[in-house]
C-alpha cells in the first residue's frame, strides 16, 4: 500500500471515542486490507484528559488536543469521527467539517433527530459522507440495511426495543416482582443506568431513534415533537405479573407505521404477546423488527449500546467512507427523505388497552364499568378480578383493539363514577401482528 494514509480525527474521547480507537488499532491489519490503504487517527480530541477511560490506550502525545479545530482544520484529515454527544457544540462541529469538505461520521442519535436534513444538506453541497450507523442499536446493524439491503421494499413497519437501560428494567421487574425504583437503583449500580436516567426511562432516547428510523423507513422526514412519548416509571410490578397472566411481557416500544400516506409514530410501554418474537429480547438488549413488502418480516437483534459494540458501528461507517474516497465516489449516499408524509394524531391511532382499577367491591360496579365502554365504543376481550377486601377490589381489563380517543373518553367518565376508587394503571396492548 503505497498511497498515503487516510486520516482520521476523532472529536470527543469517552466511551465511544475510546471503542473506536480500540477497533481500529485492535483490527489495524484486517481493516487495512479491506479498505485497500492505511487508515490512521492522526488526531484526538477531548476537553478532559485526565478522566478514566473503559480501555487504557498508549495515545502519543502529539495525537491529543483539546482544540477541535486542530482536526476540524487540518487538510490532512478527511474524516471526522463526532463522539461527544448532544447538540451543543456537536452540531457545531459536524457542520464545520461538513462545509471543509470532510466526510464525517457519528453515532449522536439526538444531533441527525433534530438536525439531520441540515447536515445532509451541507454534505450534500460539498459531497462528502454523513454516515451515523452507531445512532441507532449500536452494534446491531439496521439503518445499512434498511437503505440497502431493504431498500426495495415498502417498508410498512416498524417495532424495536431500542433502549438498553428500560429492557434491563422491565426484564428485572418482571423476574424479580420488584418495583421500578428498586430495580432503577439496581440498574444504576450495575452501568446500566446514567446517574440522570431522564432520557431513558421518559422514553426521550427511544423517540430520537424512532425519528431516524422512520426518516428512513418511510422516506419521509420524521421530526421528533411529532412522535408520542411515555415512559416506564408508571409501570408497576403488579402490572407485570398480571400482564404475564393475560400472556403478555411489557416492553417500551418504539413503534412506526404507515398506512394510507399516513404515519403511526410512538413510544410507550407495552404489553406484547409472549409468542411475539421481541418478547423474548431481555435484559441489555436491543431489537428492531421490520415488516416489508417483498422481504416479509425479519428482525435485528444484539447489543444496542457501549462502548465495543457502538465502536464497532463507528468504524464500519469509517471503512465504508475511506473506500469512497478511494473510488472517489464520495457523496453517493444522501438523505432518502423525499416525502413529507403526515403524522396520524395520537387519538387516532388503534391499539388494544390493559386497564387496572380499583373499585367499590359491591354489585353492579362490572356493570356500571362496562356500560360506559360500551357506549364510547371500546369492546371488552377480558375482565378478570384480581383481589378484593370487603370494601375495594382490583380488576383488570383487556380490550379489543379501540381507537385512543375512544379509550380516553370512556376514562374519563370511568373516573367520575363513585363505584371508582382510582384508574391505578393504563398500557396499550400490541396484537401477535
């Protein structure tokens, strides 16, 4: 290999910048050969380089900097890799390797959500790479695939476990009869958890990948204040065990859809048939099943965060770019979002619904109960009564598949009624299909 070396800078040097690093050097040989030239990090940088790292890597110190502008404005570097996270200054920084005319790659699943189609746009202007394979499921690959591999499909939809710290808490809930702020604290303690784990358990995270993973699957921009969002800290242990009852595991879901030019986007908890493939995704974990129209289903399974597997996506992203710049067909691979589809309204979206109450534990309350989903249009699949005292009862209801705005208007009038202690809990249910 005679050619020069392609270089590459890394900006920010934490988790993912260190798992990058590693897969490089660990791999320098294999990688070589199969991009057909040496690939070399001529720079790092990082704000903070006394604080400890996952791996201890020998870096010379003429490779380090805290100047991002060290990499952004060397001509010798041809591809900056953004691991620092956020919008601030990250999206600062892509754009002005953007608009230098460096290709660049990053797994900030928050900075392509809200700023995708004005980093492609500079990428497309100075036709250079933008390629983020590590923003969603870390090492599983997904977003290749599905502007690839499943790229002559009509992509109808999509259902994922894309966040790691709520399937570790949900499955832990769920073997353990344990409620979520116990197995929260557990999570925190093991790494699974951040010390502020807002993102996760509020289902932001999910959401930001549901974006990109719609943008793509669908064709169609997906702005992140569109998509429906609820977390997991209402979900209780009592919740799992009657959900195992009913034949059912929780799940935060990530669901996308299309169907007459309309898309279906949200994220929420959801009681998913055991017999559905992502039921039995646990712990850590990630998972995205996709239904196509020539491939039928198929589903992505592995590890969707850390330091190794994100590392692993990032320089996938780098070998694909640096064997673009060999063929110098750099810029081929742009923004697929040609469409600007619009997104169905929460109320009208259809699920089936697990309802938990607590009620007076006299006669005709089941009744009074099922009168009121009767007259709102909600039909019943299951009631089943779970305990009662003498004075209160807890029953559980499963319904049929029912529009959201009918299921909202029928609790509504449910919690006005004096048989009604208290609406303890509210899951939408997803079918076998």
């Amino acid at each position: 290999m005679s050619e020069q070396p392609i270089y590459i800078g890394i900006i920010g040097y934490g988790k993912i910048g260190t798992g990058t690093l590693k897969t490089l050097l660990d791999n320098q040989e294999s990688i070589d050969r199969k991009v057909g030239r040496q690939l070399r990090v001529k720079r790092l940088v990082d704000a903070d380089w006394a604080s400890p790292r996952p791996f201890a890597i020998d870096i010379p110190p003429e490779m380090k900097s805290t100047d991002a502008d060290e990499v952004l404005e060397d001509p010798e570097i041809s591809i900056v890799v953004e691991c620092i996270g956020g919008t601030d200054p990250s999206l600062d920084f892509v754009l002005k390797a953007l608009r230098a005319g460096k290709n660049v790659v990053t797994s900030n699943k928050e900075l392509i959500a809200r700023h995708g189609k004005e980093l492609f746009e500079a990428a497309v202007e100075r036709n250079v790479d933008l390629m983020f394979e590590g923003s969603v499921g870390g090492g599983i690959p997904i977003l290749r695939p599905l502007k690839q591999c499943l790229a002559a499909n009509r992509i109808s939809r999509i259902m994922g476990i894309v966040n790691g710290t709520t399937n570790f808490i949900l499955t832990q809930m769920a073997a353990e009869g344990a409620e979520f702020d116990d197995v929260l604290q557990e999570a925190k303690r093991l790494g699974y958890a951040e010390p502020d784990p807002t993102n996760d358990i509020e289902g932001f995270d999910a959401a930001f990948k549901l974006a990109i993973l719609g943008s793509i699957a669908f064709e169609s921009r997906v702005h992140v204040e569109d998509i429906y969002r609820e977390g997991i800290a209402k979900v209780s242990a009592r919740d799992m065990e009657y959900a195992r009852q009913l034949g059912y595991v929780v799940k935060l879901l990530a669901i996308g859809a299309e169907a007459d030019g309309a898309l279906e986007l949200r994220v929420h908890p959801t009681l998913l048939p055991t017999s559905h493939p992502l039921a039995a995704v646990t712990g850590p974990f990630n998972a995205i099943f996709v239904q196509g129209s020539s491939v039928g289903e198929v589903m992505f399974y592995g590890q969707g965060a850390g330091t190794m597997p994100t590392g692993s996506a990032v320089v996938g992203d780098i070998i694909d770019i640096a064997r673009n710049i060999r063929s110098g067909s750099t810029g081929r691979v742009s923004c697929t979002c040609f469409e600007g589809k619009r997104v169905q309204p929460m109320e009208q979206v259809t699920t089936r619904h697990y309802l938990r109450t607590q009620v007076a534990d006299r006669p005709g309350v089941l009744a009074a109960i099922a009168k009121v989903f009767g007259e709102e249009g909600v039909s019943l699949a299951s009631v089943l009564q779970m305990g009662a005292s003498g004075e209160t009862a807890e029953i559980v209801w499963l319904t049929h598949p029912a529009q959201e705005g009918r299921m909202r208007r029928s609790l509504a009038r449910i919690e006005k009624l004096d048989e009604v202690d208290e609406i303890s809990s509210w899951i939408r249910a997803e079918t076998e299909k």
